[in-house]
C-alpha cells in the first residue's frame, strides 16, 4: 500500500484537538473534510479519542504520512468486523467519507474480517516487517486452495454431525462454531513446511480436539471411536487406569502437501493451559536433538477464557525470549468462544481482546473472523513467517461461537438464551463457504455432496471396525518407559574423581575472580577433610557429563545457588564474562545446561517436565528456590509429574530438588510439603528421598540418570546440610563398590535398647544427643529414601533387635511431615517381623495448619524438646 503526504503536517496539535472537540460536541459544525478523520477516531478511540490523536501526532505519523492510514494500522483492529454472529452495517459509516485510494485500502486490510495489531510492538523494525508483511498478503486463494478449504471444513463439520448422532449422551467437546479451526491448524503445518519445519509439538485443551485429531493429525478413527466407547487406549498387558478420550495424545507424520511433518499431540488434563509450557519444554529437547529449534514448531491452542484467565499463560509468554528456554517462537491459536462455560466476555476479563498478554512481549497478533474461511488461511500465514522470520510468538485470535454449550450435554439457554437464538438460525461455516464457492462457480454442488458422501462412509466404516479393535501400541507417543542402563554401580573410580575435582576447583588462568572464590575453590579440593554438599552434586553432574550424559538443571538462581553455594559460572570481576566450570570438565562429550529461570514455577516446572520427556537418556533437574515454592507449580506435580505415566504412558526421569528442613526461617522457607508427595506415591509412580549425607545425594543422583527405568525423583534436600561441618563424607564413599542405600544404620553398640527413625537432617541433632548422653545403646536408622517404600531394608534392620522399641522422630507438625504416611507402614513391617513391640511412638511438633514458625528462640527451643524426646519418651 502506497503512502503519501499529508495535508495534515501543516496543521498544530492544538488545533487538532479543538477542532476534535468541536467535532464531538457537533459534528455539523466541523468541515467535512475532517469529518472522516473524526468519525475513525470516534468509533476506534471512543472517549480517548483523543489520547489515539496525541499519539499519532506526537510521533510525527499525522504530520509525514497518511494520517488516515497510519490510524487504521494502529487502530483498525478496534473496528475489524470480527463476530461471525454479527452481521456487518449495511451502510458502512467510514468507507463513504474516505478519499480513495490509500485509506480505503487500509480499510479493507486492517478494519475488515482479518485483522493486525502493531502499535503495541515496541521495537520498530519489527513493527516495519509486520505492516509490509500484512499489505503484501491481500492476493486471492486459487480455485484449487479454495476447494481444499471448503473439503477441510466439510470434513470437520461431518466429523461432529457424526459424533453427535453417534454418540448423543457423551462429552466430546466438538468444534461446531469453530470449524474453522481445522483448516486453520493444517495451513499452520503446510506453511511450516514449506519453511523448513519438520516437528511440530501441539498442546491443546478439549474444544475441537477430537477433530483436530482425526482430520488434521491423523490420529486413526477406528482407535479414537473405541476408546469413546470405552476400549481401553493401551495394550492389555499395560495396567494403567489411562484417562478420557479428549485427554489423549498421540504421534504421526502428515503430509502437509508442502513437506512431511513429524507431530505429537501431547496428552492433557482437564487443568486448561497446564499444557501450555509442557509442550515448549519438548519442543526445546526436541529442537536440540533435531539439530536446532527453528526445525520445530510448538503450537498451543487455547480457548478464550482459558487464556486469559490462567496466569500459566503469561508465565509460558514470559519465557519466550529467555536463554534456557527459547523455542525458536511458539505460534498460538486461540478459539475464541466469546463465553466461557456460562461465562460472558464482560465477567471473564478486562482487556480489550483475549490476546492481551501478548502485548507483553512484542508478538504478532491477528484477529480473524471465524467464518471467513479464506481469511482464516492468510492469518495462519502471516503468523508462521512471522516466527519463522523473527523466532518469536504469534497468535491468531480465531473468533467463532460456540454452538452446544461448554459440553454436549449442558443446557446452555439457561444463562444465554438470546445468544443462542442466534447461534441456532447461524448457518454453520462450512456450509456457507460451500454455498459462496458454488454461486462463484469454483465448485458445483455435486462435488460438495461428494465430498461429505465419501467422509460419511469412512467414518461409517471406522464406526464398524471400532467395535472390534484392539490395541497394539500405546496411544500416546512413543516415549520409552526404559532407557539402555549404562551399569547398576554408580561409584567412580577414584582417579576420575579426582580429575573433575581439580578441574572443579581451579579458576581458569587469566579469569579475574572474586576474592571470595579463592576460598571457595580450595574447599573443593578433594582432601582428607571430607566433601560437602555442593561439592558432591558437582561431583555427580561432572562425572555423568564424562560419562556421555547430558545434565540440565534451572530453577531461581541456580548457577549461583540460591544459599550461595554452587557458583558453576565463575565471573570474570573486570569484564563480567562468565567461565562454565562444567563445560570445561565435559569437554564436550555430552552438553551441560544450567540456567536461571525467571521467578516462576508453574511454567517452568511445566517446560522442565515436558523436556524430560523428550530427552530420556539425560538428567534434567528442577530446583525451588525453597520447597514450599513448589506449591505454586501444583498442578504440574499433580497431573502431569506423579500421574502422567498412569494416565497416558508418558515416562519422566525428572528430578525435582526442593529444600526442606524447619530452622525456624517461617513456614515458606521451611516444608517442602513432604506429606503431600507422600499422599501422591503410588503404584511406583515416583521416588521420594531425603538424603542425608553427601555421598548418599551423589549416588542418588548418578543413579537417577543410569538406571534403565524412568521415574520422577523428588529430593528434599535440608539447606542446613550444606555447611556443616559434620554432613561431609570421604573420597571412598564415592568411589567404586559403592551405591545408594535406602536406609542408612547409625549404631555404636551392637546391641541397641531403641531405634530412633528419622529421616534427613535432624538424625544429626539425635547423634550429637546420643553423644552428649553417652547412649550409645540407641541405634539411629535415616530413611533416605522413603517411596519407594524400603520395607525390606528395614525389616533386616529390625531383625537385628528384635526387642528394641522404635521412635519414630521428626520436625514437621504431626499432620504434616512422613508420620501419618509412614505409621501404619512400618508397624506392617515389625508385625511381619514378629517383634516384641511392632507399634511405633511418635515424637515431633504437634499438629498445626502452619507447617512452622518464625522466630528462632521458639524454634531452638522446640527442636531441643524433640530431640530430647526421643531419648525419653515412653514407649
């Protein structure tokens, strides 16, 4: 679209804006020529009108350019003709006062069914590519492009008439009133394609997805309408309880008729958006292993009031542009429903649109009208150049309706009966697109009854055999439950050890330092003195790395360590550069990663767990900040970490580390909420450890990434363990022949007269009691590692004293912690024992909705109580 000068560069801003004035209070008394200016700025800006006319000026697009034009470029979106329930005005009130050619062009391109978003794009070369981009896009489809558009949308509506009759009384959440969405996501892939593309990673809520599945994935109908049956959606000799049809996954490849393309849907739940930042986490593992991020394609699909109402959403944004989580851009569709369950759009938000937050972050946003098919393909377009020009998100806003209500089954006049009065006389777009192409000769009527004759019977004949069929594979992507275990010992060879040690502990020559890391590096000398904590995880990560095992570790502040205590940069104190003290020791026989995150742990729980998904034979590692933290990324730990291999066959070898331990810090710095992953172990799903000594989380670690099978470790690791000085452990306890025990023996005497059970930091505070009393008839046992349940460690144990009563010790509240979890447990273990006395006595805080408290004197006191204790108490 051209651009020319502008009358308006002689006219001030002042006298813009009486003129304005006068406009608003009369608009008889302002000349016509102004007259279209005014009325744009009327209906775009409303009572800030005004505030749109300052800008504009301001920055000089009124006084060199086409005022008119440069207004519907920022503007235009505001009057766009966007609701397909809405018929446009008969009289247009702009088009008639608009001088020809440019504005009525910009019009057309900006305030029509399609429409853009720049002015909030801060960076001006980016804003530049999008305009021309978007004025270069206004060629018409071929006859050929528009009729494999209207057989798309004649699939997709067939889909649901048949799913509707087929199955009356089931949930299924179709896609009537949004259609569209299918052509939308298959130019989405062929355009892909056509770019270089050749994975794309897909989450999606329910709405459609069915659909999507079947006429655009490929996910075949025979096995999607046995599982709405009610076929279990695994082999038979999987026993898993799986989960309901629209929550599935699934792998394939599509010929996109621009390029083949690898795509796996990934499995969700029914927590909208909670697979927003799962999906951007394999995408980033994927891209690794496929030789670079812009060769896969994340793709999200959101409904409206989904993405505006669930803050993952603008987590998920926010990582975009960070180092450790880029994807190359993520392009986002979003069915716009324009109610939520009975929600209308002026109770679900406060933005102008539902793309609101991606203001934040400079993406393209297009804004199209979900029964204009022919629009709807430009929009898919214009958003996967953009990414794949600019490595940056994109969204297309797909406005449509809905035409059931939030399920098949809701009564939906209940709340919007005039709305759905609408929606019942709206012709479904499929069929007023075919209409449009007969009446413009582009397709007779006999090649559309031909089309939805020939969908029919296919899915008739899938129908048939769905009643049949049986599972040979899973249903979800094929992602290894088993990993080629690189031996059962994880001990080092003490030379190795000792040759990552002094790597680890050396600043490189030349580097700055600062004057505290001298002292820091020398405690990391692999001496007589023992090895602490952080020394033992570098140890660990060092040692996978030389061994061919990539390691990625994030999470808030964890190149430093939030209590100051891993520095794996080391940065250069008169240039700031930053020097990998494990990238020196892998040497590049296996990639390290280890990155801070933004203060988030929904998103990015979310993207650690999805890229643990796609990288089976490394070690990925999430840290909170302190374990209570975790709680903000709930329900990633709930449906996805502890139940995603029972719900959809999706194994994870991801460790979750989180400080746990009272030191009368306040509650937040205390729990990491051990009885609440406690209450979600089951059927083997996960491990729960709480090490107590440096070797022990050294070989823990080590053998998280070498043992065949995957399953998520979560670590409570005690901030008190990693200075003191008696939570050290010897060069040989890393060393050959030796491995991680589950239970840990803490005995002086032969003989013991009780066992006092514990778990993490505080059998510490019990030796050095036992020390202060000379009880050396008192045995401590450490569970280090709580689920799996050791049952048969303990029982040997046990065995040992037959007549000793057991305590069972611990900090946390009584309702909190492992006691409530672990009683009945271990009293199962001493009957099974026969032992003089199989019940346990419980020794700890008393029960509180606090997980602790806050001040030191309280807490020193209380803690010295327990301790004491459990020397005391009767048992």
């Amino acid at each position: 679209m051209s651009r020319r000068s502008s009358p308006l560069s002689a006219v001030s801003v002042g006298y813009l804006e009486s003129l304005y004035g006068q406009f608003r209070a009369d608009p008889s008394r302002v000349d016509e020529s102004w007259r279209c200016l005014f009325d744009v700025l009327d209906q775009i800006g409303g009572s800030n009108g005004i505030d749109v006319l300052d800008e504009l000026t301001q920055s000089g697009k009124l006084a060199g350019e086409d005022g008119m034009a440069e207004l519907f470029r920022s503007r235009g979106h505001l009057l766009a003709h966007l609701d397909p329930l809405e018929e446009p005005e008969t009289a247009n009130t702009i088009a008639p006062h608009l001088p020809p050619p440019a504005p009525a062009d910009a019009a057309a391109l900006y305030a029509g069914r399609l429409a853009v978003e720049t002015a909030h794009i801060d960076d001006a070369m980016l804003r530049n590519w999008l305009i021309a981009a978007w004025e270069a896009t206004s060629a018409p489809a071929s006859q050929a492009e528009q009729r494999t558009m209207m057989n798309e949308l004649l699939r997709a509506d067939e889909f649901e008439r048949f799913m509707a009759r087929k199955f009356p009384t089931k949930k299924r959440f179709g896609a009537e009133g949004a259609e569209a969405v299918v052509p939308l996501l298959r130019q989405v892939l062929r355009r892909a394609a056509s770019a270089g593309v050749t994975h794309a990673v897909i989450g999606t809520m329910h709405r459609g997805r069915l659909n999507l599945a079947s006429n655009v994935l490929g996910r075949p109908l025979a096995q999607m309408l046995a599982e709405i049956q009610g076929a279990h959606p695994f082999p038979a000799d999987t026993a898993r309880p799986g989960d309901v049809p629209y929550h599935l996954g699934h792998s394939g490849m599509i010929d996109t008729g621009a390029g083949t393309v690898a795509v796996t849907l990934l499995a969700n739940p029914s927590h909208l958006e909670a697979v927003d930042p799962v999906a951007l986490g394999a995408a980033r593992a994927m891209g690794e292993r496929e030789g670079g991020v812009a060769r896969v394609l994340p793709v999200i699909i959101h409904t409206d009031a989904a993405v505006i109402g669930q803050g993952v959403v603008a987590e998920t944004l926010q990582l975009a542009g960070v180092p450790g989580f880029t994807v190359g851009g993520t392009v986002h569709l979003i069915i716009n429903n324009q109610i939520g369950f009975t929600t209308d759009v002026a109770e679900a938000r406060t933005s102008t649109h539902c793309t609101g937050a991606w203001k934040a972050v400079d993406s393209c946003i297009v804004h199209v009208n979900g029964d204009d098919a022919a629009a709807v393909i430009q929009a898919a377009s214009i958003v996967v150049d953009w990414r794949q020009a600019h490595a940056r998100d994109a969204v297309v806003d797909l406005v449509c309706y809905r035409r059931n209500g939030h399920n098949e089954i809701d009564e939906p006049t209940f709340t919007q009966p005039v709305l759905y009065q609408r929606i019942s006389a709206h012709t479904p777009v499929a069929i007023s697109t075919a209409k449009r192409l007969i009446a413009d000769g582009v397709v007779s009527e006999a090649e559309m009854t031909a089309v939805t004759s020939a969908y029919r019977a296919e899915l008739d004949a899938a129908y048939e055999a769905s009643q049949c069929f049986r599972p040979n594979t899973s249903s979800y992507p094929d992602l290894p439950t088993q990993r080629a275990a690189r031996g059962t010992s994880t001990g080092v060879a003490l030379k190795n050890l000792r040759a990552a040690g002094d790597i680890l502990a050396a600043a490189p020559a030349g580097l700055s330092a600062h004057p505290k890391m001298e002292r820091l590096l020398r405690q990391r000398l692999l001496g007589d003195s023992g090895i602490g904590w952080a020394m033992a995880e570098s140890l660990a990560f060092a040692t996978l790395l030389q061994e061919g095992v990539a390691v990625r570790l994030t999470g808030q502040d964890v190149v430093r360590g939030a209590f100051s205590h891993r520095h794996y940069n080391l940065v250069d104190t008169a240039t700031g550069q930053r020097h990998s003290l494990l990238e020196t020791v892998a040497a590049g026989r296996a990639p390290v990663a280890i990155h801070n995150s933004p203060l988030s742990e929904y998103a990015v729980l979310g993207f650690e767990y999805g890229y643990s998904l796609e990288c089976p034979d490394g070690l990925t590692l999430w840290e909170a900040q302190f374990g209570d933290f975790a709680n903000g990324a709930q329900i990633v730990l709930d449906q996805f970490v502890a139940a995603g291999e029972e719900k959809w066959c999706t194994p994870s070898s991801l460790v979750m580390l989180l400080p746990h331990g009272l030191e009368g810090q306040g509650p937040e710095h205390s729990s990491a909420r051990l009885e609440r992953f406690l209450q979600m172990a089951a059927g083997d799903n996960i491990r729960i450890a709480n090490p107590s000594t440096p070797a022990s989380y050294f070989h823990l670690l080590r053998r998280q990434a070498l043992v065949g099978e995957r399953k998520p470790l979560v670590v409570m690791g005690a901030k008190r363990l990693l200075r003191l000085p008696a939570a050290t452990s010897q060069l040989a306890a890393f060393g050959p022949g030796t491995a991680f025990a589950p239970v840990v023996v803490d005995a002086v005497d032969d003989a013991a007269g009780r066992i006092l059970l514990c778990s993490g930091k505080l059998a510490y505070d019990l030796a050095q009691e036992r020390a202060r009393r000379t009880a050396n008839d008192v045995a401590i046992l450490r569970l280090e590692e709580l689920y799996p349940f050791p049952a048969a460690a303990l029982q040997a144990v046990f065995a040992r004293w037959p007549d000793a009563p057991c305590v069972w010790v611990q900090e946390e509240p009584r309702n909190m912690g492992a006691w409530s979890w672990l009683d009945r447990r271990v009293e199962a273990v001493r009957r099974e024992a026969r032992l003089a006395a199989p019940t346990m006595t419980y020794v700890g805080r008393a029960e509180s909705g606090s997980p602790a408290g806050s001040f030191h004197g309280d807490h020193d006191a209380e803690q010295a109580r327990i301790v004491a204790d459990a020397f005391t108490v009767a048992c």
